[in-house]
C-alpha cells in the first residue's frame, strides 16, 4: 500500500526531470544513469528515464514506510 502512496510523486518527479534534461538539449540519451528515451505519445514528443523512476520510487517508498511507523 505505501508504494502505492509513492507511485505519484515519482512520476511526476521522473517527468519533470526528464523534461528539464530533455528540453534542455542533452545530446547522451540513452548513455549514463538517467538513460533517456525520447517517447512520442499521441503526436507529443515525452522524456521518460526507467532508472531514475525506479530510483525515486524507492526513495519515495522508504520515506512513506518510515513515516507511516511514526503514526
């Protein structure tokens, strides 16, 4: 359940950062942690990184654990 909690705030992490890098030009897609994919959805070009949103999501679903054991 608590992974669930996280699933949001990572995705909306993953997109702006993959936005940002992407739209700031990054010529390394596909090279490095980030590992960019330049996805076309419904006609619009979308930045997307594998790693980095498993990366965050497990952050983000240590941090929701640990708070849920506090209440």
């Amino acid at each position: 359940m608590s992974l669930m909690k996280a699933l949001v705030p990572s995705t909306i992490l993953t997109l702006l950062v993959a936005a940002i890098v992407g739209a700031l030009g990054s010529e390394a897609d596909h090279v490095g942690f980030l590992d960019l994919e330049n996805a076309r959805i419904a006609g619009q070009s979308v930045y997307w990184s594998w790693p980095f949103f498993m990366a965050v999501m497990a952050i983000n679903g240590l941090l929701v654990m640990h708070a849920a054991k506090r209440t």
